[in-house]
C-alpha cells in the first residue's frame, strides 16, 4: 500500500501545476515517473539510501536532466510505504 502524507500530495500538486502549463505530456510524465518508482520502492523498500533517521530514506527519480526526490518511510505496523515528501531536485529541501 502507498499512502501520502499531506505535505507529499501538496508537493505532487505543485510539481504538476509548475510543468502543466508549459509541457502537460512532460507533466504527466513526470508523475508517472514518480509513481513507477514508488511502485518499485513498494516492492523493495531498502532501495533509497540511509539517513540519519534510520526510517527515513529518499531516493532519486530520473526525469530529464535532473529528476526529482522523494523522502519516505515504511510503517511498521503493515508496511506500508509512506511518501512523506516529494521535490524535484534543483529545490530548496526543508
């Protein structure tokens, strides 16, 4: 199971209406680069690199030059993989 937290869906919403209106293939594109990767994390969740925080992994998604990040976390209690926050990659990260 994927779930996002809200600050993930937020991020989603801003990193398609930033590309939308220029390029909407790229925009749809991108999402479903970021998706593909989720479903792959879904599936072996060790793939993003280790942090300080030992639950917490991001991992790159290639889309372009650059691609973007995307930070999460599987829950414990089902494993669910938990999309905490997505960025494209020349972004401030808080």
């Amino acid at each position: 199971m994927i779930v996002f937290a809200p600050e993930a869906i937020s991020d989603a919403q801003r990193l398609y209406g930033f590309l939308k209106p220029e390029n909407p293939q790229a925009a749809a594109r991108a999402m479903a680069a970021i998706w593909n990767k989720l479903q792959l994390i879904e599936a072996m969740p060790g793939l993003g690199y280790r942090t300080r925080s030992p639950r917490v992994r991001p991992i790159g998604v290639l889309f372009g030059k650059r691609g973007y990040v995307v930070r999460y976390t599987i829950r414990e209690r089902d494993g669910a993989l938990i999309v905490l926050r997505i960025w494209h990659s020349r972004e401030v990260r808080q």
